[in-house]
C-alpha cells in the first residue's frame, strides 16, 4: 500500500465520494515553496497534491482537500476537491 502511485487509476479508493470538485486548476494555484500544498482563492482552503494512497487515504481522514493526478489518454489532468468516507456504498 505505501508504493508512490502517479495515476489515479492506481489508488485504491473505495466507499467514498467526491463531495466537492474545484474548477480552479492545481498549476494555477500559487506556488509557496510546498512542493505538496498550495493555497486555493477560491475556497479559501490548502490543497494538498496525494502523490500516493498513503497520502491521500490520511487527506481524507483529515478532512483536507486534495489534489490527485489524473492521465486519460494523452491528457494531464488533477482533480481538485473534497473527497468524503461513504460507509453505504
């Protein structure tokens, strides 16, 4: 479970859903020196990018939002948002 992970494809993310999705992109966001964690205008939170299951299993537990990377076919792309613990799924 601790291997670093590099597509969302690899997380294992079960019982949970995406309570918020941000429209503002991660390479928008202002970069502070944090190679993990900026800070969002927009909502007015940190987001900090999960680069491995470890990472993003605690940002959920946490309660933070997250960044995940995404690669579809020929396109980069992170997800940006609020994932939650759904235990009804």
């Amino acid at each position: 479970m601790d291997k670093v992970t590099t597509t969302a494809a690899e997380y294992l993310i079960r019982n949970c859903t995406i309570a918020y999705k941000c429209t503002t992109r991660w390479e928008d966001l202002p970069d502070d020196g944090i190679p993990t964690v900026r800070f969002c205008d927009e909502c007015q939170k940190e987001v900090h990018l999960c680069i491995s299951d470890k990472d993003l299993s605690q940002a959920i537990k946490d309660n933070l939002c997250v960044a995940i990377e995404l690669k579809p076919l020929k396109r980069q792309e992170i997800l940006m948002g609020m994932i939650r613990f759904n235990p009804d799924n």
